[in-house]
C-alpha cells in the first residue's frame, strides 16, 4: 500500500464509531458583551450589590430599582468599577425593562419574582432572579478573573459550595501574570489578522505565543518578543502546510495520569487516532476540534490492519494535518511504535514520541508494590504472550521466565496464559509463585485477580465470567507476593516462605 493510499473501508467503518464531541451540557456558557449597554437591576440588598458590582465592572450601564438601597450599594454608585451605576428610588415597571441587555432581579418574594421573570420575557430580556433558579434564563457562575482572561465556572445551581471551591482551585493554578498576557493578545490580534496566514499559519502563531505564557506567565510580554514571533509568521506564510505526526502514550486509563506534554501536544492535535485501549477519559482531554478515528487494537477483536493504521497516518499527516497517534500505556512498549515511526520517516514526515505511563507502572501504582526488590527481584522484565498470529510467541526465554530472582510483566496474556504458565514451570519456576492479573487498571472498573502462577488460569476464567473486562495484565514473581497475599491465603504462606 502506498503512502497516499485511501483509508481502506474497514478503516473508515471504524472511525465512525469515535464519540460524540461533546457530552450533554446543563448549562451553555456564554460571555455577555455589555460596555456601553444598560442592564435593569431590581432589589438593594447585599446581594443586589454584588450582582451591581460584577455587571458595572463588565461595562454595564447599571439602572438599580431600590426604595430602600443598602450602604454597600450606595457606595458603589458614588465609585462604580467601570459603568455607571444609577440609583432610581422607586420599583421597577415594565416600561423600564425596554431595550435592556439583561435583567436582574435580587428579590425574595416568589409571587415578586414570577411577575419580574414574565415582564422580563414580554419584553424579550433575558433574565436572572438571584438565588431562584426557577425564574432564571441564565445563571451566574464563579469567576476565576484575570481579565480579559475570565474563567466561569456553574454547577447549574446545584452546589454554588463546590463550584466556588473549584474556583479556588483554578485560581490557584492559574499566575495572576496571564492578565498580562492575555492583554497582550488582544493587542497583538490586529497585527496577526493583517498577516492574512492561514488557519495553521494563524494557529502556529498563537500556539507559540501560548506556550511562551506557559513557560514564562508572570515575564512581561515584550515588544521584541511580538516582532519574533510576527517575523516568524511572516516566513512560514509562503510555505506549504507541513503536517506531523505524534506518538503519545495515554498511560493505563487514568486521565490524572497523562504528561503535561501529553496533554499539550492533544490540545493541538488535528486528528487522533486512538485504540480502543484508550480510556474514553484520556480522549475527553484532546482538543474538542479534534477528528477522532478509532483504529487499531481491540483486545482480540476485529481489527485494523497495521499498514491500514500507517496508510491512514502519513495521508492525514500530508494534508498538513497534525497527527496524534494515541497508544495505551507507552507508545514504545509493546505499541508497535517502531513501525509507525518507520513509516512516517519514509514519508519524509516529522515524528515525535511523547512517552506515557506504562501498564505495567499503573498496574505497580494500583497494587502499591515495588516491581523490583532487593531480596526478591533484581531484575524485570516484560514478555508479549500475544504474536503476529494471535498464539504465544515461539521464541521466549523460558530459563529467563522461571528465574526466581525476576518480576515478570505479562502484556496480553488472556488467551495464551495457560500455555504460558504450564511451559515457565516446565522449565523450573515454581508453581506457587505468586501471581496477579490486573483488568482495566487505574480505572474505575479495575479488577484484581490474586492467584499463583499454577491457579491463575482457573482464577481468569473466573474472573471474566463475572464481567472482568479491559486491557488485561499479569505480574508474577516474589516481589509481588505482598500484594496478592491480601487476598490469597496460599500466596500469603507462599510469600512468607520466600522472606524466611
């Protein structure tokens, strides 16, 4: 097959199962553009206040209905932070929500604010009653404020208590320097539109700019800085479209698990294609423009052809596109990586690796064991039990599998286990070595079966008639002993023997 072969209709089959783009949404978020424009606030408590400080410092023009204000609003109309912000003595009238962008209403009364939410919409004005979400058209979310960069966050009124412990999470993580950049950007904008580049080229642009913020968030965005990075531009203007391809590792399903790189070169990506080892929460992590193609593995399934996978990778990747090729656990282990890479080379493509956290470390984490140990295991090793052909590998090390001083990592064993296991203790390992696989790991459905290596065929099947599914993994060895004592007697004496 050639580099710029079609997707075969395999592929294209499999690629129409990718998930939606966006789960369902309770709320929209949207951002109101209203310097300049007036917004109708009836009530003048403390909370009426508030909503009057927040709208005023969006630009809002702010027409206060209150025949009794509080002192906090009475100060804030002698310094408002932005709009002005006028006090009317008096209650509201249906003439007076005329031509408003917004309506706001800090009332208490609900027979008040049935009458305030039906005059809003006679009116066509979107409206909002403070803490009555019955009433309201939109909801006010926590603010993470470093404007023009504003984070919103809504809990859709369920629990205004966590959505503000999330807003103390972002601004913590969030330097009060992004202000000035996002400053920056909205100034440099004009320059970058008068470039006319193309959507890569304008991308290209704003991602260098986002990862000169990243690295250096609190340095003052410079002059110097812009004509680098404009001049930059400037060059890549005439150049066709190059595209690129990046193998990243998901890691073993847990999204908390991925790189900060990994995370980055996903919310870059043009298309991605994914195993369906991949957890479905690494893929919410990608961009959400993002096309995302499900291609190769499938744990024993169907699947699509390896040359396929390469085809489809380098014809993306020629249109300009960038490529993202997303393996579980390590892109290098066990991932057919090698081949991949060899392909997008000779198409005179640019490759990159992004490693990720291999199964067998997840499975590590999971278990809270060490996979080495000073007295018990002074070498690891991972073995495929899975060929070309779907049998066990013809060519592995039995003498290296019986080592009692080894931690063995047994990559998809499901089939072959027992065939694996009965030739290891024909060649010396002992039959009550302690042993477990692992289904799903570092997920919520993770499943852990404790065995020997003599048991654990018998154990598997056990374990997959009641519903154990996922990526699977086995560990045997004395170093893991430990962990599958807490579950298995007979490991437990197997282990303690193996300290004595």
């Amino acid at each position: 097959m050639t580099d710029s072969a079609s997707p075969t209709p395999a592929t294209e089959r499999r690629a129409a199962r990718a998930p939606a783009r966006m789960a369902p949404l309770a709320r929209l978020p949207v951002f109101f553009a209203l310097t300049g424009r007036r917004v109708v606030l009836a009530g003048g408590s403390e909370a009426a206040a508030w909503k009057a400080e927040l709208l005023s410092a969006a630009g809002a023009r702010v027409d206060v209905f209150a025949i009794d204000p509080c002192e906090d609003l009475l100060a804030l109309a002698a310094a408002p932070p932005d709009g002005e912000l006028i006090l009317i003595a008096r209650d509201w009238t249906l003439e007076d929500l005329a031509g408003a962008a917004l309506a706001i209403g800090a009332i208490e009364d609900d027979d008040e604010c049935a009458r305030f939410a039906q005059a809003a919409h006679t009116a066509g004005v979107p409206v909002n009653v403070v803490d009555k979400p019955a009433f309201c058209d939109f909801a006010f979310g926590a603010i993470v404020n470093r404007s023009p960069l504003v984070v919103g966050i809504s809990t859709d009124g369920a629990a205004p208590v966590f959505g503000q412990a999330v807003r103390a999470k972002i601004e913590a993580v969030i330097p009060q320097g992004f202000k000035r950049w996002a400053e920056a950007a909205r100034s440099w904008r004009p320059a970058v539109s008068a470039l006319a580049l193309s959507y890569q080229g304008r991308r290209g642009f704003w991602e260098r700019f986002t990862r000169a913020a990243l690295e250096t968030p609190e340095d003052e965005p410079s002059e110097a800085l812009r004509e680098q990075f404009l001049a930059r531009a400037e060059m890549e203007r005439t150049d066709t479209p190059r595209g690129s391809v990046a193998l990243v590792g998901a890691g073993p399903g847990d999204p908390e698990l991925l790189t900060l790189k990994a995370v980055r070169v996903l919310q870059s990506a043009d298309v991605v294609l994914y195993d369906d080892l991949v957890a479905p929460a690494v893929l919410d992590v990608a961009r959400r423009e993002a096309r995302k193609m499900l291609v190769g593995k499938t744990g024993y399934k169907a699947s699509c052809k390896q040359d396929d996978i390469n085809a489809l990778m380098v014809s993306l990747a020629k249109q300009g596109k960038r490529v993202v090729r997303l393996k579980g656990g390590d892109p290098m282990v066990f991932g057919r990586a090698g081949e991949e890479i060899t392909a997008a080379r000779k198409a005179g493509l640019p490759v990159e690796v992004v490693p990720g956290i291999t199964a067998a470390q997840g499975a590590a984490s999971r278990l809270t064991t060490s996979l080495t140990h000073r007295d018990h295991a002074r070498r690891l090793q991972f073995v495929t039990a899975h060929a070309r052909d779907g049998k066990l590998p013809r060519d592995l090390d039995w003498q290296a599998l019986a080592d009692p001083a080894a931690t063995t990592v047994v990559y998809m064993p499901q089939r072959t286990w027992g065939e694996l296991a009965a030739k290891a203790m024909a060649a010396g390992l002992d039959p009550a070595t302690p042993a477990i696989a692992l289904f799903s790991a570092t997920r919520p459905e993770e499943r852990q079966v404790p065995a020997t290596v003599a048991t654990l065929q018998g154990a598997l099947e056990r374990a997959v008639a009641d519903g154990a599914s996922g990526p699977c993994l086995v560990l045997f060895g004395h170093a893991i002993g430990e962990a599958a004592a807490f579950a298995l007697p007979e490991v437990a004496e197997t282990a303690q023997a193996a300290q004595g």
